[in-house]
C-alpha cells in the first residue's frame, strides 16, 4: 500500500509541477525527477530498501503515467470519431 501511494504522489507531483512550468520539459529531466522523488518519499515512508523501493514506486508512477495518457487518448480518438 506504501508503494501506491508514494507512486500516486510522485505521479500527481510531477504533473502539477509539470503543468506549471511554461516550458515543456525534456523527457529525462522528468524521469530524473520523478526518480528523486521516488527515493525522497521511500526514505521518508520509512521503507527497509531505499533503492529498490524508490525504483519500485518510480516504475509504478509511471504506469499510472502512461495508463491515464493512453484513457486520454482513446477518449480523444473516440470523441473525434463520434463528431465526424
């Protein structure tokens, strides 16, 4: 459970602050990042492998990443499909 929520942390984190900056980051600043973010909240969960479990909960945030991009996408293809 500690891993799924410090993933949906690092996940909604990385997006709020992606969606606050005026420049669209590079793809390796943002996997740097959520990696940092990954580790810092393992840490403070108290978790027994620190690197592992930072991996562990970086390689979950991701997935919910790309499962809520691709929702996103199929709506959009869906809705456009639907207009014509």
């Amino acid at each position: 459970m500690d891993y799924i929520l410090g993933a949906l942390a690092v996940y909604k984190i990385t997006h709020v602050l992606d969606t606050l900056t005026p420049k669209e980051a590079m793809p390796w600043v943002k996997v740097v990042f959520s990696l940092l973010l990954s580790f810092i909240f393992s840490f403070m969960l108290g978790l027994p492998n620190i690197f592992i479990a930072g991996c562990a909960i970086a390689t979950l945030a991701g997935t919910v990443h790309a499962f809520l991009r691709l929702l996103i996408l199929v709506g959009d293809m869906t809705q456009r499909k639907v207009l014509r």
